[in-house]
C-alpha cells in the first residue's frame, strides 16, 4: 500500500526531471487515498519551486503548510523560502529573507546553521556582503550556533560570486583558524579542480 514516503520520493523524482505539475499531482493523488501530506512532501514543493525562481508557487505551499491542521512548519520550510529568496538574485532578496526569518519566531521554529546559510546566501546574492558576513556573528551571538564548513564555503562562494577572491581566500584562513579543514566543496568554490583519487585495493603484506 502506497504511504507518504513513497509519494515524497515520487515528488523527488518529479523534481528531477523538471515536471513540477507532476510533483504537485501528487497531493492530489495522496489526498484521493487518504494520505496526509508530511511536512516533507509541503518542503519538497516549496523548495522546488523556490529553485526556479518561482516565489509566488512556492509561497502558496507555504501556506497550504500553514493551513494543513495535520503538519508544521520547521527549519526546512523556512530554510527553503529564505533561499528561494536568493536564488531570484533580486535586489531586495536580502529584506525579503530577513522577514521570513523574523516569521520563523511566530511559529516558534528555532533557526539552525543551515538556515543562517540561507539567509546569507539570499544577502549575498542581492549584492551585500556586509549583512552576509554579519549572520556568522548573529548565529554565534543569537543562538549559540558555531559556524561549519558549510558556512564558510557559503560566504566563499558569495565572494567568488562578487569577484572578490582576495576576500574569498581571507574567508578560506579564517575556516582554518576555527580549526576547520577545507573538503571539496570549498576548492570547488574557489574554482579550483578537486583531485579524487581512485580506490584501490591494500595489497596483504607478505
């Protein structure tokens, strides 16, 4: 019997080939069986939307979120609409993330580390750098959060997206004085090619 795991996987695999018609069809499909939608399958959508600019479809999920007496919104939900919010690269992204962050409170969802990425990242795209850089202190001074690798790869690739390596590589010191190594991600962000080496087999000794 189909679940709301399999539709959210199915949702996953609509996402993949770009048939977002398809991923929202399958509320439907799950409501006609008597299947709730998991505050999963609502992220999925919002998130989904959010990727290709569309903040008005990705909105509505939200407050079909909000209106569903059954689910709740998390870190997720807001992560994906403060991201949504760079991802249009419009020049009042940075305000328009920083009311969905102020909404989280309301709803009395706790912001983590990947929704100050967001957050930074949605400044970063709309061209300021300085309120990007400020989340580090806000996560730290607000809510006890230390910065990870993620974080400093975001305001890495936010520098690099700016042309301003020099302040990239002053990003990249600062991960290594927090006693953080660099991973691939980060050389990628610096655009510099990632050398994988292939696994091999040890040889027993004799």
């Amino acid at each position: 019997m189909a679940d709301a795991l399999i539709f959210n996987a199915l949702i996953k695999v609509y996402r993949a080939s770009n048939d977002l018609a398809g991923a929202e069809r399958c509320v439907d499909r799950m409501r006609a069986l008597g299947i709730d939608p998991t505050e999963s399958t609502y992220n999925s959508l919002i998130s989904a939307f959010g990727n290709v600019k569309d903040l008005g479809r990705a909105r509505a999920w939200f407050d079909r979120l909000i209106a569903d007496p059954k689910a709740f919104p998390d870190c997720m939900t807001f992560g994906a609409m403060i991201w949504s919010c760079g991802v249009a690269a419009d020049p009042g992204g940075g305000k328009l993330a920083e009311r969905w962050f102020a909404l989280m409170a309301a709803h009395r969802v706790t912001p983590d580390a990947r929704v100050y990425d967001a957050l930074m990242y949605a400044h970063g795209k709309s061209g300021d750098l300085t309120s990007a850089e400020e989340c580090l202190d806000r996560m730290r001074d607000e809510h006890g959060i230390e910065p990870d690798v993620t974080s400093y790869n975001t305001m890495i690739k936010l520098c690099m997206h700016l042309r301003k390596k020099g302040e990239a590589m002053e990003w990249l010191e600062r991960m290594r004085q927090a006693g953080l190594q660099p991973n691939p991600a980060t050389w990628r962000a610096l655009g510099r090619r990632v050398l994988v080496l292939p696994l091999t087999t040890p040889r027993p000794r004799p």
